[in-house]
C-alpha cells in the first residue's frame, strides 16, 4: 500500500529510545510524520491534522502534556484522538492526560501488538463517529442532504460569494398541494413520490457546486454559487419540467387499467427564486428570506410555476 493510501499519524517522540523502533512497527500499515520537539508536532499537527497522534510525555522542549493542553485548545486538532506514551507507570501523569483528553495512555516498554490495537481501536471510533456525523446530515427517506447540512454548505457559498464578489442565487421549491396528494394515494405513496421528485431535481444540477437539499417535508432548496438570476430561473424551469415528466411517467406506470388519469399526473412544483452579489455587511439571511416569498408568491398564484425578483 502507498503512502498516498495509508492513514496518517503523527509520532512525537523524538529522543526517546523508543522512537526508531515504533516508526518501523507502524510504518509497515500507516503513513507516519515524525516530529524533533514538541513545538514541531504542534505546528504539524496544526498545518497538517493527522487521523491520530502518538505523543510521548517526555519531549526535549517542553512536557507532553503541555503539547496535548495546546492540542485540545486549537479548533483544528481538538477532536484528533492522542495517545500518551510514557517510559514507565506514574498514575498522576495518567490521570491528567486524561483529565486534558487524552485517548488512551500506554506506559513501556511499549508492545507493537497492542499499540497497533489501540491505534486501531480509536481509529475506528473517529470512523464511526464521522459517520454518525454525515448520516445526521443527509435525509433518511431520500440520501440527500437536510436542512442542517444545507445551512452550513450556504453559509460557506455565501462567503465565497462575499470574496469574489459574485452573485449566488437560491431556490426554493415545494410540491404543490402535496397534502392532498397524500390523502389520496397514501403515505407510502407519498413517500415514493417526495424519492422521485428529489432524483429528478438532482439530475437538473450538472455542476458539482450545485447543491440540492430536502429543507422540508414537501420542500427542497438549492444554491447555485456565481449564478445570476437569469440562470438561476433557468435551472428553476427545468426542474418544474423535469419533476412534471417524471411524476406523470411514475403515474401512468402505476395504472392498472384503463380509467381515470391518476392523481400523480397532476404533480407539479412552485418555485421561488432570488439572487444577490453579497457584500461583506450584508445580512446572508435575507437572501433566503426573499427565496421565500418568491415561492410564497408563486404558490399564492395557483402554483406550477416560478416566480423570481423582478418577476411580475
């Protein structure tokens, strides 16, 4: 395996006799970073945040656990699991490491077998926990991302916008009459529909700066970074055609027989569109506010249709 693929640590015990021997132990599974002092495991940690760190207590510049203080003070290396070496047993030691945040404390001789164990413990807790994380930000009826994670890709599109100065426009759509859908055809219905819809908005999306997210039980949103409203209305009619062609084509394969059009057919979407070229003062809610009442306008309209700024 290359070091390309291999997982980073970080091993600060530099003038520990022990240092040589443990880089080879780990070498042959990780990519391992070494560091001469603890202020060079620090800067590194911080330039570079590895998936674990391996900090000995005894460093020729300053105390191990002076370095692990300033590992758990710093946003960017607070949550990468240390864990403490140590020559020999000293429980006061221990218990502080912990007591800082430490991950796990091993005193030597150290074995390679169990420290490659506990390695691979914490490595997959970090694993499960992140995710945990992303399985929390994407919606569980249609994979794609919910309202939390959608506030935090917006508000980074905002500031992009913000630096180059350029425009960012949002979308805010919502199934029209959705509720009345459901009452018809049920909710297992429902729920294949909202599925459908939200395959079909995706593929409207050809940028992968493009975002769509689920922001509400019959709702989704979408930023288009550096584009104008013009485009931006663009890519509003082709999803309220898409969606159109995909729920009268899941409709009209659900029939049974010959009758009445199903209520699928009649599936459509209101879209509210806005756009702005943000400058660092502005208020970046104020753009989805006025998504918003676009759609709130589109729907007060009848529906089935996109109404944007300067659009009467």
């Amino acid at each position: 395996m290359s070091d390309i693929q291999k997982i980073t640590i970080l091993l600060a015990a530099a003038g520990n006799t022990d240092a040589d021997r443990l880089e080879q132990i780990l070498a042959e599974e990780y990519h391992v970073i070494t560091a001469a002092s603890g202020a060079a495991a620090l800067d590194s940690a911080k330039a570079e945040p590895p998936a674990l760190i391996l900090l000995h207590l005894t460093q020729p510049d300053q105390s191990g656990l002076a370095i692990l203080k300033g590992l758990k003070e710093t946003d960017s290396t607070r949550n990468i699991p240390v864990i403490l070496l140590s020559g020999s047993v000293d429980a006061k030691e221990e218990e502080e490491g912990f007591r800082l945040g430490a991950a796990d404390y091993l005193a030597g001789p150290i074995n390679g077998f169990v420290l490659k164990a506990r390695i691979g413990t914490h490595l997959h807790v970090v694993w499960q926990g992140q995710m945990i994380e992303r399985l929390a930000m994407l919606d569980r009826l249609t994979g794609i991302p919910n309202q939390r994670l959608f506030e935090e890709r917006y508000y980074i599109e905002w500031n992009g916008a913000v630096r180059k100065s350029g425009p960012i426009s949002v979308l805010s759509i919502a199934i029209d009459r959705f509720e009345d859908y459901v009452e018809q055809n049920g909710y297992l219905q429902g729920d294949e529909l909202i599925r459908q819809m939200s395959q079909a908005m995706s593929g409207c999306l050809k940028r992968s700066a493009d975002f769509l997210a689920r922001s509400g039980s019959s709702k989704f949103a979408v930023i288009l970074p550096n584009t104008e409203n013009r485009g931006a209305i663009k890519v509003a009619d082709k999803i309220a055609r898409s969606v159109k062609a995909v729920a009268g084509r899941e409709a009209r394969e659900g029939r049974e027989a010959p009758g009445p059009e199903p209520a699928g057919i009649g599936v459509t979407v209101s879209i509210g569109v806005a756009t702005r070229s943000p400058e660092r003062e502005d208020n970046f809610q104020e753009l989805l506010r006025e998504a918003e009442e676009e759609l709130s306008r589109a729907i007060a309209s009848g529906g089935n249709r996109v109404c944007a700024s300067g659009m009467f």
